[in-house]
C-alpha cells in the first residue's frame, strides 16, 4: 500500500483546517499518545462516504504493537464503527515528529 509519509508541517496544516483544532493543541494531544502507547505511527484518514454528512472529515489513529491497528489498514476502516464513517489511509506521521 503506498500512502504519503508526511511532515509535522503537512499532517497538522491539513488535519486544522477542515477539524476543530490548533497545530498547539494537536501537537499536545498526539505527544500524550506517543507517552502512553508509544505507536510506530499516527494514520491521517478521510471519510470517502458520499452520502454521508461526515464526507472529508479526517480522523487521527496510531499504529503499532500497542495500539488497536498493528499496521496501517490496505481498505477502508470505520474509526467510529459507523457504516457512514468508512475512511481510507491518506497519510502517515512518524512519531519522532510530534
């Protein structure tokens, strides 16, 4: 599966301005998941739902040994477990980045 390594830059830029959040607040809440389950990545997904009122909104996981997602998903994903949030994998963050 070949998704897009991004930058800190890339991943809050795009990730703030179509969420509720500041580079600063995400910043602080992705170092806090990097503490507690120490994940090889965080997962940058876009609802591709077209009748959907969730269409394009983006949602942040981690990845790795501790964390729910082992690897990075090759197909759609549900992050809420809802059949109108079915996203896809459009960029990954390394760790080291946050």
């Amino acid at each position: 599966m070949n998704v897009k390594k991004m930058t800190w830059k890339e991943f809050s830029a795009l990730y703030c301005e179509r969420q509720e959040q500041t580079p600063e607040g995400l910043k602080e809440i992705l170092r806090a998941q990097v503490g507690k389950y120490s994940p090889e990545g965080f997962m940058l997904l876009e609802c591709h739902v077209l009748d959907s009122s969730r269409m394009g909104s983006l949602t942040i996981l981690p990845f790795g040994l501790n964390n729910t997602f082992k690897a990075i998903p090759d197909h759609p994903i549900s992050p809420r477990g809802l059949a109108s949030d079915m996203s896809v994998v459009i960029g990954i963050l390394d760790p080291k980045e946050v």
